[in-house]
C-alpha cells in the first residue's frame, strides 16, 4: 500500500502568532521522485534542528490479535535564540496505514483527518490560494517510508508531535516481526518503547533480538505471561551516549519484537469482537507439497557485476533446497531465451550440481526479452501437466528474476500481462523479484497478482543474495493448496477473500467480515483443503461476547481491533484488485468503495489525503500519498482477492452406529445401534448378533502393556491399544485405562495413532498431527478420519472397516483418574476368517447359550451357567455404559459378566493378546 510522506512548512512571522504555510516542493513531480530513488535512510532523524531540546520522544505499540496500533510522540522546545525550523520524521512499515497526526505548537493545535483526496486538495487549495501551502516529499526505503514534518518556530517556543498508525502483523517463517525506527538523533531525557500485546488464545514466545547494539545488551525488559507481554526499551541519558563523554546518541537504529502464538488445532483460530469476525489459519505438522519450479532469470547487461553475482549466490542456495521429489529447470534471457533443460527434471543431486555449473556460467549482456521468457517457463510447465510427468497434488510456480524494463520483442507491458494470463492456468502461480529501482515494479505486482502470485523489490546491494533466500525461504514449503475457509450464509457478510491458491508454511490466512444480527450465540467456520495426500474438512466455532468480556478488561488492549483489521484487509485487498482492473468502469467502481471505507475508517491510502487543520484558525496542512510508478501500488499485499462464495457445506456421512445424537434416557431402544465396545478400566462389552446378547468382561493388566484388539492378516489390518496406569491406587488396586489406541492399515499404507493429547496420521514418510481441539475431516485414498471436537474419531478404511475412539476428559485435579480413551466398532466390518485378537475374534461369533439363571449375591444381580468354547462358566448379570449418546452419564447395556480376565469366554490367556508394539500383529495362539 502506499503509505504518505509527508513535509509540512510552516512560518511563523516574527511578530505574529498566526501561521502561513508556503509550498516547498512540486505535486507528485518526476524530479521529486528520482530523488528520493536514492535517498539515504541513514540520514533520517527523528528531529531535526539546530539549538533544539528534545524533552521527549516515546513511541508505544498496542498489538491487540495481530494488529497494531502505533503512537509516536515527541516534545520539542527551540532553545536557541532565532526562529528556526524543526522537522519531525518517523520511518514507518510500506504496509501501514497513518490514522492520524497532531501537532501542537505554542498551544495552537492542529488535528488531522482523512478525506477523500479531492476534497481535502480543494480545502486545502482555499489556504494555498492566500500563498499557503503544502509539499509532499517521499523516500524509499527496504521496508519502511518516511513520514516527515517541518515547522518554523521563534525562540523559546514548545512544538508538540503526534503520529498514529496501523497495520496487521504478518507472519513470515513462523514469526510475527513489529519493526519500530528508533533514530531521535540526540539524547533524550525521556526515551522510552513500550509494545504490548494481547493474544487471546495464547503468547507461545516473545524475543528481542539486539538489533540496537551491543551498546544495549541486557536494557530490554520483557514481562509476559499467558496472554499477555509487555516489551520496555528506556534507556537513561547516560545509557543512550555513544561513550561517556559523548553528546551523541547510540540510539540509531530498529527496534524489533518477534513473537508467536499458542495453536490449538490446526483449524484455526476464529475470534469476534465489535460486530467484526477474524479467522486466524496457520496450520503445521503437515508434509510439504512437492514443487514444480521453472526459475527465470534475466542476464541482460544491466545484470552485470554485482546483481549477477548476488544472484548465482542465492541460487546456489536455493538449488539445494530441492528434494527428489520436486522438479525444476532454469530459463536465462536477455534478448534470446535458453533453457538450461527444456523439460522440467527432477532435483536429485547430479541434476542440482549440473544447474549449479550452468548458472555459474552466465554472462550477463543484451537486452530483455521477458515476454518470450515468461511464455516459454508456462510452456514448460503445461507440457509437464499435460503428459501426467509431475504430481497432480503438487505445487507449480515461476520465480521471475529481473532488473529491467522488456527492451526486445514485446515490450508493451499490458501486452505482455495479457499474453502470460491467457497462456496461465489455475494450477499455476507467478512470483516476481525486482533487483533494484530501474525495474517497473508496479507491472511486476501486477502480473504476479494476476497469476496468484506476489512481487518483492530486492534491493541491489551487498545482502541482495540473502534477501533472494529468505523470499525464497518464504514460498519453498507449500503445505496445502485449494484452501476455502467458509461460513454460513446467515451469518455474515462482507467477508474478505476466503479462497487462497496455496498455504506456505510459517505463514498464515487471514480472514475477515461483519457479523449478521441473526440472535444466534456462536459462530462457526469450516475450512477445506487439499494436502500432499489427503483432502482436509475443518471446523471451528467461537462464542460471539467472550472476546469483548475479556478486552474491557485489558488495559493496554486495542478493543476496536476486529472493525480495524477487516477494513484494513478490505481496503488492502481493493487497492490490488484495482490495479488489475480490466476496465475503466470496474476500476471506477472499486475506487469508490475505497473511498468510503478510507474516510470512515481513517486509513491514509492513494487515494485519500490527511487534512490537518487548527483548532482555532483556518490554518491547513495536507498529508497526501502520491503514486510512486517505479515503487508499485500496495507491497506486500495477499494475492488478488478471488470471488467470495460464503457456503456451508455440510460434513461427510458418519455410519449410523458412531452418531452422536444425544437422546434422552438409558435404554437400548435410545441407544442406537448394538455395538461393541471397550471402556473405562477397561471393561470390554462384546455384542454377539446371532446369539441376540453381550458378554462382558474385565481385563486387569498393567501400564504401559499394549493389547491386541483386533489382528488380521487378511486384510493387513491391525488395533491395539496401550494402557496408561490411574495417578495413584484405590482400594488397594491401580486401574489402568486405554491410553492410546492404533488403527493401521498395511495394505493400506496408513497408521493412526490416537492419544488423548493428539491424533497422529501416518503414511508412508508423511507424518500428520492433528488436535482435539477442531473438528477435522480427512479424506485420504482408502481412508477417510472424522475427528469431533474434543470428543471422538472415527476411522474407516475402503468402505469396509470402522472403528471409532471416543475421548474422556477427567478433572484435572483428580486424584486417581487420568483422560482415557473408549473403542467402538460395529459388528458387520468386513474382516478376513483369519481375524484375531481380543475383539476380533468375535467376528467369528462362537456359540453361547446361557442356563440356570438363579438369584445371585446381590438381589439384582443375577448369575447363571455360560456354555462357550467347550467351557461352562459361571456369569453375573449386570450392565455396563456406552457413552455414544451420553458422554457424560452413558447409556445402560445389560450383559452377563465374565470373571477372570475373560478366561474360557477368550481364547487362551488375556496375556497372550499382549504385543511388543503399536502396530504388530497378534501371533498365533
């Protein structure tokens, strides 16, 4: 986005307290602009002037979910004995918006507010009419523009400053990065930094990296707690100086607080606050998609020298980074276009180490020929599509690399951003690098917006190699692709673009809009996916008052963040589809919506102008933000917003057995389905169709000790579950309970492990993990997972085989039990006739009958005579609970209980059903 600069002059006749503003400088002159290209940013002050004392300079950031808002203030007093001019300048982030600025100078206060840029020139063209004036400079720096005020003022006078402004955090590599420039550029009795954050869900770290200096070791102060951090930087006058005998400030520099939050699941994190929703998406513990890059770098003349050797560093770099299962090729140009490999090629270590010599090789000279280059890497890729050669589920992009304007073929830039969108297709995404200033970057932007893709300036100097990297770094680990994030309908409305064409890890998706006056207590969202293997469904929900309860009670919170931040998405991702704008009418249409959300929310943009008036005079100062052609409209901006389709979709079919309906009542008519099933501590319930009866027993073993449930070999099917010991004894006995519980499939390839901490699915070399926190659904090839929210999964393996794990949470504070886990699985899965172990045994249902049933000990617990196997057994009626319908209470099932472990009911000894590990099958007993 383009953030203003802004030069106020204002001159104080010498026998008068009113001001005249007389102009300094020329509107949105080229001559301005191609001197800032080269404007020095370690020259920036932040007060400048000559006799002056500074009193104070304090900046303080309030990051509230994400999004900060940033003061900064100074107070200045001219103690020379002439007037004179002092300038204040603050560096802020490209991707914030000013909101507002205030200066008061010897009780006279001027206050900013935004206006639609028109009508803030014609006001301010009234005061400019009678010889007053405005300005407007601009600078370019890496990541930061200058905003810079200047004030002429007598002896003695007091001059007060005041700037705010906003931006959202992004989150690049696993980090949120706040930059604050700290230059007062003199010692400052009152010199202090204070950032505070507030993450509801939780802060998982805060750092401080020394950015300042070794002068500086150990001043930060860092107070953080679960939610909650404060980060204080105030060094004393004696601390700032440069030596001890110095005047001058060490303090010169940037002042960086890293942090990142606490995730519960991978579904993300949905928060409500002021009529406003935010959806949070960054998941992890997913295996990277494989990539399919073809890199194109420009080795025109103009790359001569230092930008091509920066460039052949960051490659060698990059190259390595490719895995056997990634493809690749390289595209140089300059006039002509060579192909280092005309189809793509795997990146094993001979094809790496022959690109490698290839790039070394390069000498820059000629022209620039970008179309004919851009055309021949989509070629390139198609062909692989098309002829079935890469992954379906793999990731396709370019990675542009140029310095210059197109000087040969086409080089009509709208030309070449048609021709390169009608080649592209959907699968595939354009990234683009601009080395330098003498690059078009606005056309950049726009043909990678274009191409679902984004553009970054490089800038050409010593560190342009390690700059290439960490862009590169950014976008190497795509996680997932095809991500929707929905809500329902009734719900809100003027949501943000909920579609992203891909998900790089260390980031994260954001997603914003208004809340709909429907009376309702939650709102949910539900998120779709396509990973390396599998399809993804996952859901969240939020209660709508919790998040404004707990931010009237925070003090340095920013409450009004959520309003903030989805006009601030909105505004952001309007500015990029307006730079595309395929027609005069469209584009016209889109800047009126920004208009109006710019002025109501005060967001100083293009096309808005900050009007800062007197409060007591017709005084005016204006703070524009003119179009820098060679810096582009909006860095950093997400991809080119796509449609937004609000949906709900609804969940996969759950077999009817593993519904959890809740009904009322104990019965096995409520109940639902026969099942067996397998609880508490634990207390097996077998349920035999043809004998129309379930038969219980107990199997009383020892921590840690893995049990066989169900081993087939037939179907390579093997569930065991391995128990985990009470935190103490009672009655003179430790129970044990289901701990964790492994479904694997050996045909199949899958293994899912589920512990009450988490749920882990492996297949193959991919390792996932998913929370309890989120409702997930995961459809794989042959086998598809449904995870409920901190209550069960169920798993189903070609249609044919389902099982599902309930989750029991215990008080924490309890002082025996621990969580467990509770199986269930239906008696018609299709196992094999060689099926075994501690429930499989019983898909070949043996013959039971039960006889002499007579009054036992207790009135109602009766007893008979089991014949089973050969055995008679002696059995007690009683009842245990299912808790698919009840999970707090369970339902009743009435059985007749075996004693001893099971013995005679189960084949053998239940010691012969214990395993060495997880996934082994039961030997033959």
């Amino acid at each position: 986005m383009k953030l203003p600069a802004l030069l106020l002059a204002a001159l104080l006749l010498s026998q008068s307290w009113a001001f005249e503003f007389i102009i300094d400088g020329v509107w949105e002159s080229e001559l301005m602009l191609d001197q800032v290209d080269h404007f020095d940013n370690s020259r920036i002050r932040a007060i400048r002037g000559s006799d002056i004392t500074v009193k104070s300079y304090k900046v303080e950031s309030r990051i509230t979910s994400r999004f900060a808002h940033t003061t900064v203030k100074s107070s200045v007093v001219n103690s020379g004995l002439n007037a004179q001019s002092i300038s204040f300048n603050v560096q802020i982030p490209k991707r914030a918006f000013i909101t507002n600025f205030t200066m008061n100078v010897n009780g006279i206060t001027f206050i900013g507010s935004v206006k639609e840029k028109t009508v803030a020139r014609n006001l301010y063209a009234q005061a400019r009419a009678r010889g007053k004036a405005a300005g407007i400079v601009r600078t370019n720096s890496q990541e930061m523009e200058t905003f810079k005020t200047e004030v002429h003022v007598p002896a003695g006078s007091k001059v007060e400053f005041e700037l705010h402004y906003q931006e959202m955090m992004q989150r690049k590599l696993g980090l949120y990065t706040h930059n604050l420039h700290i230059q007062p550029g003199r010692l400052v009795p009152q010199l202090q930094v204070d950032v505070y954050i507030y993450e509801p869900r939780g802060i998982k770290f805060v750092q401080t990296p020394n950015t300042l200096g070794e002068h500086f070791t150990g001043l930060t102060k860092i107070t953080h707690t679960k939610d909650k951090a404060h980060v204080v930087f105030k060094p004393t006058l004696e601390q700032q100086r440069k030596c001890s005998n110095c005047t001058e400030s060490a303090v010169d520099g940037v002042f960086i607080v890293q942090y990142d939050v606490e995730r519960e699941s991978n579904a993300g994190e949905l928060q409500v606050s002021d009529g406003h929703f935010v959806q949070f998406f960054a998941p992890s513990d997913l295996t990277p998609l494989s990539k399919n890059i073809v890199f194109v770098i420009d080795v025109s003349g103009s790359m001569w020298g230092l930008k091509m050797k920066q460039t052949v560093k960051a490659m060698q770099t990059i190259l390595d980074d490719l895995t056997m299962d990634d493809y690749f090729s390289i595209i140089d140009f300059n006039h002509n276009v060579r192909c280092w490999s005309e189809d793509l090629v795997p990146g094993t270590s001979v094809q790496v180490a022959e690109a490698k010599k290839y790039i070394e090789n390069i000498k820059p000279n000629g022209g620039t020929n970008i179309n004919e280059a851009l055309l021949k890497a989509v070629q390139m890729l198609l062909k692989a599509l098309n002829q079935g050669l890469i992954d379906q589920r793999s990731v396709s992009m370019i990675i542009l690399v140029s310095d210059g304007d197109p000087t040969v073929g086409e080089i009509k830039l709208s030309a070449i951003q048609k021709n390169v969108k009608r080649l592209m297709r959907e699968e595939i995404s354009l990234f683009s690098l601009g080395i330098g200033f003498d690059v078009d970057f606005d056309f950049l932007e726009r043909i990678a917006m274009d191409n679902r893709g984004i553009a970054q300036r490089i800038y050409a100097n010593h560190d342009a190699s390690e700059q290439l990297k960490l862009f590169y770094s950014q976008v190497s680990s795509p996680l997932l692709r095809k991500i929707t994030i929905q809500f329902p309908e009734d719900s809100v409305t003027d949501i943000t673009q909920n579609h992203f064409d891909k998900f790089f890890k260390g980031s994260e998706l954001v997603v914003a809009g208004k809340l709909k006056n429907e009376g309702s207590n939650v709102l949910q969202s539900f998120t779709t996916a396509s990973a390396a293997t599998m399809d993804l469904r996952l859901e969240t929900e939020v209660d709508l008052q919790e998040l404004d309860t707990h931010l009237s009670q925070q003090q340095h919170s920013f409450a009004g963040f959520a309003r903030q931040m989805w006009a601030y998405i909105t505004v952001n991702q309007l500015l990029a589809e307006r730079s595309v704008a395929p027609t005069v009418a469209k584009k016209r249409k889109i800047t009126q919506r920004i208009l109006a959300l710019a002025v109501e929310h005060q967001f100083v943009t293009p096309l808005t102008a900050l009007l800062v008036e007197s409060q007591d005079g017709p005084e005016r100062l204006l703070a524009d933000s003119p179009k820098d052609p060679r810096q582009g409209c909006c860095p950093g901006l997400p991809v080119k917003a796509s449609p937004v389709h609000v949906v709900h979709s609804k969940p996969p079919i759950l077999p009817p057995w593993a519904t959890a309906t809740p009904t009322q009542g104990p019965t096995q008519e409520l109940m639902g389905p026969h099942v067996t099933v397998v609880e508490n501590d634990p207390h097996f319930i077998v349920h035999l169709p043809k004998n129309n009866m379930d038969v219980c027993f107990n199997i009383d073993s020892k921590p840690g000790h893995i049990l066989s449930l169900v081993s087939d070999r037939g179907t390579g099917t093997v569930i065991n579950g391995q128990l985990v010991g009470g935190k103490k004894m009672k009655n003179n006995k430790l129970n044990t309970y289901f701990g964790t519980i492994s479904i694997y499939s050996e045909d199949a390839g899958v293994n899912v492990v589920v512990r009450t901490s988490r749920i882990d699915l492996i297949e193959g070399k991919n390792n996932h993990s998913f929370s309890w926190a989120a409702t997930t659904y995961i459809n794989l090839n042959r086998v598809k997972m449904a995870i409920e929210k901190e209550h069960k999964i169920t798993v189903t393996i070609d249609d044919k085989i389902s099982v599902m794990v309930l989750l029991h949470r215990v008080w924490k504070k309890h002082p025996f039990n621990v969580d467990f886990l509770g199986f269930y699985t239906p008696n018609d899965n299709q196992y094999s006739s060689q099926v075994h172990g501690l429930i499989g045994q019983f898909a070949n249902e043996p013959e039971v009958k039960v006889a002499n049933v007579h009054e036992g000990t207790e009135p109602e617990k009766k007893q008979a005579t089991m014949e089973v196997r050969g055995n008679k057994l002696t059995v007690t009626r009683g009842w245990q609970k299912d808790y698919r319908r009840d999970k707090k209470h369970g339902s009743d099932v009435y059985c007749w209980f075996v004693h001893n472990s099971g013995k005679g009911f189960i084949d053998g000894h239940y010691s012969n059903y214990i395993v060495p590990d997880l996934n082994s099958f039961l030997p033959p007993l």
